[in-house]
C-alpha cells in the first residue's frame, strides 16, 4: 500500500516537472531528484551541499535567497523564492522558483529542510515579451498622443480668438481626454520600467507636510466634485523619492474620488508612530470586500462587481503604489467595509538623523 501510495506520488510529482531536494540541516548535504539534478546541471555522482547550490544561484538574487531561506526556518514557516540559476555543468542559466519547510526535533532545532524547484524560464520569457510589448505599444502610442495634444491647443486658442464659447468648452473636453489616456498610458510604461527593474528611486531628505500641502493646493484647484479634507500635518522629514511618494498619495486620492460618491468626503492624513510617517485616504465610497482588499495590490487586478464595472481603470494604479512603497522599504495596506468606504494608508520610515 505505502509503496503504491509513494509510487502515484513519484507520479504526480513527475507530471508537474517539479524537482524534489532535501537537505540534512546539520550536514548540509542535499539529496536531489533526477529532475533536480538535471536542472542544475550536477553529474550523476557528484554529491553537493547546500552552500554549493547557492552558489549557483545568480548574485543580484543570491543575498536575498539564503535570507529567506534562513528566516523560513527561523519562523517555522514556508520559504518561497524566484532566482536566476547559473548550472554547475555550465549550460544557458534558468530561472527557478524554488520553495521549501523544514521539520524540526524535540528542542525545535531544524533537522531537515524538503522542497521542489520548478524550472520558470519560459514563463518569465514570456513575461518579458508581454512587457516589451507593452512598453513598445505605449511608447509608439505617446508621439501621436503629444501631437494631437499640440493640435487641439491650437483648435482651443483659435476658437478662444474668435470668442467661440461652444468650440472652446469641446476642445477642453478633448484635452481631459487626451490627458486621460497619457496618464493610462504612462501607467503602461511604468509597469514595464518596473518589471525589468528600470524604476530608479531617487532619494532625497523632504519634508512631507510641504509635499501634502502642495498636493492639497493641487487638488483643491482641480477636484470640486468631492469634498478632500487635509489633516494639519507636523513636520515629517524623511529621505525617499518625492516625485514618486507624491504620484503614490495623488494615485490614492483619485481612487478614493473614482470609488465614491459626489459630494462625500475624503480625509487625507499624515502623522508618526514609532519612527514611521503614515499616509492614510479615507473616503466613503463603495468599498472593498474583505476577500478582495489584500489582492487590490496585485497586477492588474481589478474587483469584479456590477458598481465598479462601470469605472474605467486597468488595475495598475494599487500595483505601482505598492511596487513604490516596497522600494522604500514601506508598508501599504487598506481597510474597508463594504458600502461604507475604505481607509488606504502607506508607511514610510521617517530620517533617523531629523529627530
Ligand atoms: P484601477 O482603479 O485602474 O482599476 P487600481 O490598481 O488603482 O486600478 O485599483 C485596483 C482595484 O481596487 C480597483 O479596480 C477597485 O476595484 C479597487 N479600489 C481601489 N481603490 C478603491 C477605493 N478607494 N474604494 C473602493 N475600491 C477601490
């Protein structure tokens, strides 16, 4: 029975082309599955050793990969990762994702760590061709976008010349528009810029009380539909990129004008706890269902209900948020009760040096 059991497992795990490792805590040798072995390119009778399997992997992703390993099994959790993998026999690298869990004795040492490894690579190439190709399709939709923008404030400044009220209000109508689609489309880009790592965080020391008083003059100049409310905000110096905080507080606040109703309010907030600035958008809009809140954060996600199926988006907007606070070391999270509004908010460490 054991053995049929084990042999339908061999079998499944075969079907998955999962590769199976484990390895003795204490010793550090690895046993490997043929898969595994043949995805890392070691010899039939070459015994290796989990330090000589990390030396595979790539070192912009090496660092990062022992620690997650190593606060796995210090949490007595799951440890999950994707990495590059340079094979010992010296074939093309190949990207994996590899996870793991360990077992533990009596005292709670770790005996022995088992996982799979599964070959990603032409999942991520894949991936890479989506992203050229969006970034290609976006970049070749700017140069038309730029000129007709360029048109139409000529159409606009003629018709402001000839004192035709009609074809003034239409031509400001087109410029929302056009504006409209540079925003989406410079959304593509940066999705694109960000999933082949060409983001820069360009750090500075600011203040975020001048940068939320900047964004509150913005608003109030361009939003009448909805009452946004600034909370008095103390002097908060922290060192991170400015233009990108200020897209990721502005981004929140048009959510919260999207997903609400005219005439509500919105409460914008900063303030300090335990060495961290908190940004929180309050609004009292629609709301977010409880299953859906920690996936709002996902690429491309968007909730799927009748109300929010009428509001234009591609989900990219809560993505490069959250893709931005995690460059800062930040935390961004939201809360919500389902037609009663939701609460997003944003950590971000505050200078050390300006307290
Ligand atoms: P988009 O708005 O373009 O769809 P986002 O990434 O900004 O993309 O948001 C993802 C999803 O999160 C939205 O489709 C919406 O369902 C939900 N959402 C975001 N902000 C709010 C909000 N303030 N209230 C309710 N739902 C929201």
């Amino acid at each position: 029975m054991a053995e049929q059991a084990e042999e339908r497992l061999q079998l499944a795990v075969e079907a998955t082309k999962l590769g199976i490792w484990s390895v003795d805590w204490k010793t550090r040798k690895l046993n490997i599955s043929d898969r595994s072995r043949s995805i890392h390119g070691v010899a039939a009778d070459r015994e290796i050793t989990l330090e000589e399997s990390f030396d595979m992997i790539d070192p912009e992703n090496r660092d990062h990969v022992i620690q997650q390993l190593h606060a796995a099994v210090d949490a007595k959790t799951s440890f999950s990762a994707e990495h590059l993998l340079h094979p010992m026999d010296g074939s093309a690298p190949k990207w994996l994702r590899s996870t793991g869990k360990a077992t533990y004795n009596e005292a709670g040492e770790p005996i022995l760590m088992t996982g799979t490894i599964l070959d990603i690579t032409e999942e991520k190439r894949n991936d890479q061709r989506k992203n050229d190709f969006i970034s290609m399709v976006s970049h070749e939709l700017k140069t038309p976008l730029t000129s007709m923008n360029g048109y139409i404030q000529v159409l606009q400044r003629n018709a402001t010349r000839n004192a035709d009220e009609s074809s003034i209000a239409v031509a400001e109508k087109a410029i929302r528009q056009v504006e409209r689609m540079t925003r989406l489309i410079n959304g593509f880009l940066n999705v694109a810029r960000l999933e082949s790592n060409q983001i820069h965080i360009e750090r500075s020391c600011f203040d975020l009380s001048d940068l939320m008083a900047e964004i509150n003059a913005e608003t109030s100049m361009q939003v009448s539909s909805h009452n946004v409310v600034f909370a008095p905000v103390e002097t908060t110096i922290v060192f991170a990129d400015r233009d990108k905080i200020g897209q990721v507080i502005n981004n929140l606040i048009s959510n919260a004008i999207k997903y609400s109703g005219h005439g509500s309010s919105i409460n914008v907030a900063c303030i300090t706890q335990n060495g961290r600035a908190m940004v929180s958008v309050k609004d009292e809009g629609m709301g977010v269902n409880k299953a859906d809140l920690p996936k709002l954060f996902d690429r491309f996600y968007r909730v799927n209900n009748a109300e929010s199926q009428t509001i234009a988006g591609f989900g990219i907007g809560l993505y490069l948020c959250a893709e931005i606070i995690k460059r800062h070391n930040g935390n961004i999270w939201a809360e919500s009760e389902l037609g009663r509004g939701s609460m997003f908010y944003f950590t971000l460490p505050v200078d050390p040096k300006a307290s």
